[in-house]
C-alpha cells in the first residue's frame, strides 16, 4: 500500500510540478511502524525497472507483508521483558528517552522474533516506515535517522548509537539488520535512477535522511525556543518542547530534536483525545460543535469542582485501561485543597461533562508537562492539529496554562516540517557543515506561511493558580486510579 501511494503521488504531482527542478526531497512517516525486508531484496531494490509500477517489482522484498504500526498494542510482555533485562523501566527510558511502550519498534521485532522466528531469520533489513520511503527513493537501504531511532526502545539517546545491551535484550544479531544510524540532516543518497527516468527527477537531486511525523511536526512548528511548547490537538493531543538536558522519566519521551545536533525534543502523547471529545460531544452536545461551545461557555471555570477522566481508549499517559471516572470535589474554592473531599458520581449534566472533559485533558497535559520540567507557564503555545481551529477550546486552554496561545496559518506542520528538512539538509551537505536551521527563516518568519498568530490572550493569572490547585488534586486522584487499574 505504501509503495503504490508514493508511485501514484509521483505520478500525480508530475502532472502539475517540473519534478526535474527539485533539488532535495525529504519525508514524514507515521511513527514506531516496521518494515522487513527479505534476505536478497537490496538487489531488486537497486534495479528497478522504470517502465514498470513500483508495487509489480517488489511484492516479493520482504519477509513479512504485515508492518506493525503505532496502534498496535499486542507487545505488554515483551516491554516487561526488555525493560527487566535493562534493569527496570526507568532505566530503558534513561538509555533510550522512553520506558517499554507497545507500539514502539523494539518490542515489535521482539514479538515477531519469538513468535514467527522463520521470519525474523529470513530478515536482511529492517525499516522504521520513515526509513523505508527513503530507501524507495535511494534504491538501497537508507540510514535509520537519530530522532526516529528514539522511537524503537533501541538507541542510546545521550550517544546517539544503538544500544548493545538493549540490543542483546531484543533479539539476536539485530544490529546487522537495523544497520547505521544518521542525523536527520544527513543526506541518504541522490535520488535512484528509477524516479529519474520515470518522473524526470534530476539525477544530482538529494534525499535527505526522512524522519518520523512527530520530529517532522517539530520542524515544521519552527519550535526553536526553550520557553515555548506545541500543543497537537488532532487524532491523538500531543505535547511538545525542547530541551538541552533532559531527564526521561517513567512518562513521556525523549527523542534527539531533528534539527539540531546537540538538542532534545519532549514529547507526550495522550491517546484520548479527538474522538474521544467527539464522542462527549455526540452524546452531550447534539452531535454539534456549534452546542459544544455553547456549552463550555455557559459553564464557569473550575466546573464547580465537577472533574473527569475520560478513556474511550486505553490510555497512554496515565496507562489507564478504557473507563469513565467523574468527581465531586467538595468544598473546592481554588484556594486549597485543606478540607476538599472527592466524592465518585456516575454522570454530570451535559454541560458540566463538557467542561470536564476538555479542563481534564488540559489539567492533564499541564500537570505533566510541568513533572517533565517543561516551561510553567511557558512563554506561549502554538497550537495545532483540527482542534485548534475551535476558538472556545483554546480560550479553556489559555485560562488553564495562564499564556498566550498561537495557531499556525497551516495545519499540516509534519509535511511542511519534511519539506524544510529538505532545504536544511541541502543546506548542510553544501556548506559541508552543520548550519542551524533557523538560517534559513531567521527575521523572516513573518512574511512566510511558518509565521504563527495570536489567537487568545493569556487568561487570569488568580484562575490559573487555582487550576494549579485543581491539578494538583486531579494528579492525586490520578495516581491513585493508575495504582488501582493501571499497568505497571
Ligand atoms: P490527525 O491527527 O489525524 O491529523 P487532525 O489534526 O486533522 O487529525 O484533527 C482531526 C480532528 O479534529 C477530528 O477528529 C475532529 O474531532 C477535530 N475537529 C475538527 N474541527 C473541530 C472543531 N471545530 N472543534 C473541535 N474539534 C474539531
């Protein structure tokens, strides 16, 4: 499916782009996904016919037609094993920016080692799906970039190398087939004669190192400041920042910043997020985002205490199974939480289960962000994703944070963050160096699409204290759900 998309977008864009024009090419692939390649396929991959489609030469490269992807959460044993193996899940996450997650690439070639080892054997490569859309481009295997690297469970994030005791812990003779790392600005190859005699690419054109969709989103929200962080209200809410020392922790993770050569990106990923408000909303609000809003502005901040956790799915951050917990803080004024009891209670009235919802999932990103040392109040958010097109939702978020909030005039900051990684590493390969990749918009910005703006002023400095009275209140609720449902 992957390899026909890229021969048809190729063929579309052909159609309306002079592709002989373009001088480097880079990418976002979704995250954690696995490719494997069978013994033999570098051959067919370095002599592609250019007469034929992609899909007709390669069904037979790979040992397994199956690619685990993100959703996947089938791998909760092998975690534990690689983790016990490390000692322990804090420190897998000190070595490789993460504790053992199911989706993550290591654990997935664990799982497919013990249980298809015929498989495994028969491997010669294995991709992240960033990796293998360059190897397509470069007809031979492409580097693994450092930043999607920390998204397997495999690298040694402060070295920036694979990790030979996590390695060992995976599964037999695994370096050979991830192969060499490279930094995201790296140039993979010049593109393959394949694309050049089918599209008419120049030959001289560069692929650059593609990268995973969450650094790419980095890159394309030009988050380059320490003090700012990046909010992704989309299929899953992500949390962004960077850092020059981080310290990964049972929660969140740490990836090396995709571009930069000494800096690190946080990120925290909540899994309930918009379907799980457009579930609220189908059940509470008529089904309208319109009734939604009405909703959240009709009810005051702080709900009256009314709080909730909201998991249609089973959660990432807290790992809590799928359940819904509604409570009654009694006595809560916001000033302390001397004398508030929480009371359980199976339903609120559809306005307070929306205001519940969305302060929870905010109260939530809030109080862990700021466990992961992120900025507090940071000095703005940029806010994306198709949420942050709704203007009530992000007032509720700047009431809560206590900062300004930004939109950015494009939604889609994971291809536009490739394209200028793209550029970047153009930009590097010609000077023979690294160069910042600010260079490149540096007191430009605001004449470009990356330009962000101002979409809500920050809210009441006396309310955000008492939502950090309210959040202290939903961490304690929250720890105490984990220590009950939660996994270990
Ligand atoms: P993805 O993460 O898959 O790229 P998007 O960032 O495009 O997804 O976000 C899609 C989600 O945006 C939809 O599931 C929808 O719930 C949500 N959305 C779109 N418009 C609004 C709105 N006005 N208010 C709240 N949520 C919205």
């Amino acid at each position: 499916m992957w390899i026909e998309a890229l021969d048809l977008m190729l063929q579309k864009l052909s159609k309306s782009l002079d592709l002989s024009k373009v001088t480097a090419v880079s990418g976002s692939g979704q995250q954690h996904g696995s490719v494997y390649w069978k013994k033999g396929s570098a051959t067919i991959l370095s002599s592609l016919d250019p007469k034929k489609p992609l899909v007709d030469q390669l069904g037979d490269a790979f040992s397994t037609k199956e690619s685990p992807v993100w959703m996947d959460s089938s791998t909760t044993a092998q975690c534990r094993e690689i983790e016990k193996a490390v000692g322990g899940a804090l420190e897998l996450s000190k070595l490789t920016g993460s504790r053992g997650y199911e989706r993550f690439t290591g654990p997935q070639i664990r799982k497919l080692f013990q249980t298809q080892p015929g498989v495994y054997d028969d491997t010669e490569r294995i991709s992240v799906v960033s990796s293998f859309m360059a190897s397509l481009l470069i007809g031979a295997y492409a580097c693994i970039d450092e930043t999607d690297a920390a998204g397997m469970n495999l690298m040694d994030i402060r070295q920036r190398v694979w990790s030979k005791i996590v390695l060992e812990a995976t599964a037999p003779s695994l370096e050979e087939k991830l192969g060499k790392l490279a930094p995201a600005h790296a140039v993979a190859g010049c593109i393959a004669p394949y694309f050049v005699e089918r599209f008419h690419f120049n030959k001289n054109c560069l692929v650059v190192q593609w990268s995973g969709d969450n650094p790419n989103s980095l890159a394309g929200l030009t988050l380059s400041t320490s003090g700012d962080l990046a909010i992704s209200l989309g299929t899953s809410d992500t949390v962004f920042g960077i850092t020059d020392d981080p310290e990964p922790r049972l929660e969140g993770h740490v990836f090396p910043n995709p571009v930069d050569t000494k800096g690190y990106m946080i990120m925290l990923v909540y899994k309930n997020a918009s379907l799980t408000r457009e579930d609220v909303r189908n059940r509470c609000a008529e089904k309208s985002w319109d009734v939604f809003n009405k909703y959240l502005q009709q009810t005051p901040p702080l709900n009256g205490g009314k709080m909730g956790f909201y998991y249609k799915e089973h959660e990432i951050l807290p790992p809590l199974p799928v359940g819904f917990h509604r409570y009654i803080l009694e006595n809560f004024e916001g000033e302390t939480l001397d004398g508030v009891n929480e009371v359980e209670v199976k339903e609120f009235d559809p306005p307070s289960e929306v205001r519940a919802l969305v302060e929870g999932q905010f109260l939530s990103m809030r109080g862990h962000a700021e466990r992961f040392g992120l900025p507090s109040p940071p000095r703005r958010i940029i806010a994306t994703g198709g949420a942050s097109a709704n203007q009530t939702i992000l007032s509720c978020l700047a009431s809560i944070y206590g900062c300004d909030i930004y939109t950015v005039q494009r939604p889609d900051s994971a291809s536009l963050g490739a394209a200028l990684r793209a550029a970047h590493g153009y930009l590097c390969s010609k000077k023979g160096s690294f160069v910042p990749i600010s260079n490149m918009y540096k007191d430009k910005l605001e004449k470009t699409s990356l330009s962000c703006k101002l979409a809500v002023t920050a809210g009441d400095q006396q309310l955000v204290s008492k939502y950090a009275v309210m959040m202290k209140k939903r961490l304690e609720i929250e720890n105490r759900l984990v220590e009950k449902l939660g996994r270990r």
